[in-house]
C-alpha cells in the first residue's frame, strides 16, 4: 500500500485494494438491487454493524437511525421479516456509486472508506425518482478471501425518506 497523504487521514491505496473494495461495492449493490435480502447479511463479520441515518442526526452526534442493526443475526432478522410479513408497494432501488474515499488502515488492518452514492427509486405506476444521496462511512476487514464490513453507517443528505425506508441501502 501506498502511503501517499492526500488528506488528513486519507491515502492513495494500491490500485489492487481499490479494485478489491470496488467489487465489494458492486457485489453489495448487485445484491440489494436484486433484493436479495438473504444475501445481504453475508457482507457483514457476524459482529457486524449497519445503520441508515440522516445527516442532520450524524452530525449532531443523534442515535436516531432509520435503520439499526448491531449484529448480523439482527439483519437477518430484518430480511426474514421483510420477505414475511412487511407489506409494501412493489418496488426498486438503483444504487450509483461515487467517490471513493481510502482512510489509512488501522494497525488491525481495519480498512476505512467513504463511498458518496445516489440511490434512484421505480415504484409501479410512477416515474423514477432520486431516492436517497448522500454517503456510508465503513470499516472493512480483509478476511482473506474476500472483504466483508465491520460496520457501515450509511448517511443520506436529506431531512427526511420521500416514501418508505424499506430496503438497506
């Protein structure tokens, strides 16, 4: 790894730590777009953390989530009670990555990014709609094989969700 500063705390990683955290995303966004939701919880160590948040909460230090699951067993939860017993409008979430921020890792190897995203909802009978921007802050861990999230804290720019908040992000 490369330690070129560019920001406080942020580096110019490896071009292949870049590659491997793009298909990270891209599987992880692939996986919700399919609505996968079975899936969804695999990205995650078994100790994992994922919350949804507004900007306004984050940055006031407000443990408002919309979303908040503290283990990977509490998202499976989330995704068995969605498939049983949530009734919502059929709908889609498109999901566009942005920039990709690479903090230096700790000296656990806890890798730190920042990916800004656009999410684009389609509901039957109504034209898409942007849904969400705004950006995650996650901890990825190397296992290996493949990375997986320590804990990914999604934070949407907006005051408010225009409809529901039914699927992660």
């Amino acid at each position: 790894m490369s330690s070129d500063k560019t920001r406080a705390g942020e580096m110019t990683p490896d071009p292949t730590l870049r590659a491997r955290l793009r298909e990270l995303y891209d599987d992880y966004f692939a996986c919700l777009e399919d609505q996968d939701l079975e899936r969804w919880p695999d990205f995650f160590v078994e100790s994992g953390f994922y919350s949804v948040q507004s900007s306004d909460n984050h940055d006031n230090g407000l443990p408002i989530c919309d979303i908040f699951c503290d283990s990977a067993a509490m998202m499976r939860d989330r995704a068995a009670a969605l498939r049983a017993t949530s009734v919502f409008e059929a709908r889609r979430l498109r999901h566009f990555p942005g920039a990709l921020r690479i903090r230096t890792p700790d000296a656990d190897g806890t890798i730190h990014a920042q990916l800004s995203y656009l999410a684009i909802e389609s509901i039957v009978g109504d034209p898409p709609a942007v849904f969400s921007a705004g950006r995650s802050i996650d901890e990825i861990v190397d296992l290996g094989t493949r990375l997986c999230f320590r804990s990914r804290r999604v934070i949407y720019d907006h005051s408010y969700i225009r409809n529901s908040l039914v699927f992660p992000l």
